[in-house]
C-alpha cells in the first residue's frame, strides 16, 4: 500500500506539500486552534485546480458548520 505522502512527493514534489502547509498555517495565524480541514483534503483540492485562497475560504465554512 502507498502512502499518501509517498505519492503526492513523486507526483508534484514538494511544492503541493508546502502549499498545503501555508494554507494550514493562514488558519493558525488567524486564530483556528485545528485548521478544518484535513492535510489530505487540502491536498486533494489542490490537486483538483482549487487554489490557495479557495480552500482557504472553504475551510472557513466547514468551521462555520457549513457541509
């Protein structure tokens, strides 16, 4: 079984894991404790073409308790 970061590494280097961390760290900047979404969700959006400040704002729904 591959491990999801094992494959994101050899498909996108380390340019898809460290835009997911920004994103994870704009919510701690801004006062989230636990960003809301899942580092493999971010991930996954970026994949499919969502940029930075989309998923920023989708994980501010899901927080708000929009699904």
């Amino acid at each position: 079984m591959v491990n999801i970061s094992d494959k994101i590494l050899s498909m996108k280097g380390n340019q898809l894991v460290k835009k997911a961390y920004e994103i994870q760290m704009d919510w701690v900047r801004n006062g989230f404790l636990v960003p809301p979404l899942h580092f493999k969700r971010i991930v996954s959006l970026l994949q499919r073409g969502f940029d930075k400040n989309d998923i920023y704002r989708i994980g501010c729904d899901v927080a708000a308790g929009f699904k």
